[in-house]
C-alpha cells in the first residue's frame, strides 16, 4: 500500500530533551515536506526536500532541523525542543516538483507531540 | 504573507442540510485544492480546482474556483455524519509556486 509513515505517533517529552520524528515514504516521490498543525492556524509549513541532498525552510523553521540522506526518508529533528513546539506534525509527499498545480500531496497520519 | 482565509471555523448542523464553506484570499492561485481530515489521520485530497470558474462534483460535494482565481466554496448537499472532519482549502501561490493551507473549518453533523 502507497503511504507516509510517521513515527512516533505519540509522544510526551521534556523541555531540551532531543528528539527526532521520522518519515518514510514508498512511493518513489522525490518532494518530501513536514507541517505543524494548531488549532487556528492551519497547517504551516515547516521544511521541505525537492530531491535527496536539498532541503530547505519553509515558513516556521525555527528549533528545527531535517536531512535527506535517502530518497524515502525526511526525518524531523527537534534539537532542544520547546512547549511552544507542542503541535501535531505531519509528514507529506509528492512526485516531482510540489510547485505543479497538479501534483498532490500525501500526508501522514501525524504525529502528537508534547513538551513539557 | 500570503493568507487564505476559512469561513466558518466551526459547523454543527444536522443530517440532511445543506452547508457551504467559504476560502477566501486576495492573491490570486494557478490551482486551489480541498481536502478533509479526519480524527487521528492526515488530510487527503478531495479536489483539484486549476481553471477559473471552474465547477467541479464529487457526489454531494460541489467545489467552485472564483473566476478571478482569488475564493473557492465547497457545498456539500443532504450532509451525512460521514461528512463531519476537518476541510481544509489549500491554494498554489501564482507567483512563488509555494501551497498555502487555510485554517480550516471543522464540520460536524449530528444524525
């Protein structure tokens, strides 16, 4: 089955402590992108990766950090995270260049993150 | 800052009524997506809307891009309680190409 797989689904953490979100996907797509979603505010785009080795911010960057090493995986790391990181995260991809007004993203089933 | 803006945030009606769900902007969009989250899952496309004017079906849901390219409104006709999610409306920026979300508005509908 086509799908993004986000891990963990859940999870509960303190205030500095590292921790690091993966996402794969087995679709061959090469533009990959993580968003955080608040009540309120939609979904906001924190980083994407047109293809492997190119990553770049998006519009809530800040305390975050991403690689793409494989094709499949964009893992979401969070340094020395923050309640104001507190958010549910997903994952999404896409074939090619995500500018086409045709192409669709597939999303994640998210991940709820809490900082204490 | 590009902004699109949900109207309503939040819908509570009962089976059988009619809603329509506005996203509003005043940039303009080469295309303009819906689509509906459910609880403890990602969003998933509905529709992609490209042409102004454009009308799209979907069963009961009707989707329409404004002839300016700027709005797009979302009917769903007879809802049922399998409709209640999240909808969200995302638009693709003519200018920078990027995909911008909407807030969304939350639909639930009672039997």
């Amino acid at each position: 089955e086509a799908q993004v797989t986000q891990n963990p689904r859940y999870l509960i953490t303190v205030t500095g402590k590292k921790l690091t979100v993966t996402c794969s996907q087995n679709m061959n797509h090469e533009y990959m992108s993580w968003y955080r979603q608040d009540p309120g505010l939609g979904l906001r785009q924190i980083y994407y990766s047109m293809n492997v080795e190119v990553t770049d911010k998006g519009d809530v960057p800040e305390g975050y950090k991403v690689s793409r090493k494989e094709k499949r995986n964009f893992p979401l790391i969070l340094e020395s995270p923050s309640p104001n990181q507190t958010s549910l995260y997903f994952c999404a991809s896409s074939y090619g260049d995500s500018r086409s007004g045709a192409n669709v993203l597939t999303f994640g089933a998210g991940s709820r993150l809490t900082v204490l | 800052t590009q902004l699109l803006e949900q109207s309503p945030q939040f819908l509570s009606i009962q089976e059988g009524e009619n809603l329509t769900v506005y996203c509003n902007s005043s940039s303009v969009f080469s295309s303009l997506q819906w689509y509906r989250q459910e609880p403890g899952e990602g969003p998933v496309l509905l529709v992609t809307v490209v042409t102004g004017g454009e009308v799209k079906k979907l069963k009961r849901l009707t989707f329409q891009f404004g002839d300016a390219r700027k709005d797009s409104s979302l009917h769903i006709t007879a809802a049922q309680p399998g409709d209640t999610g999240l909808y969200l409306c995302a638009g693709r920026s003519s200018n920078t190409g990027k995909l911008i979300f909407g807030q969304g508005t939350t639909l639930q509908v009672k039997p």
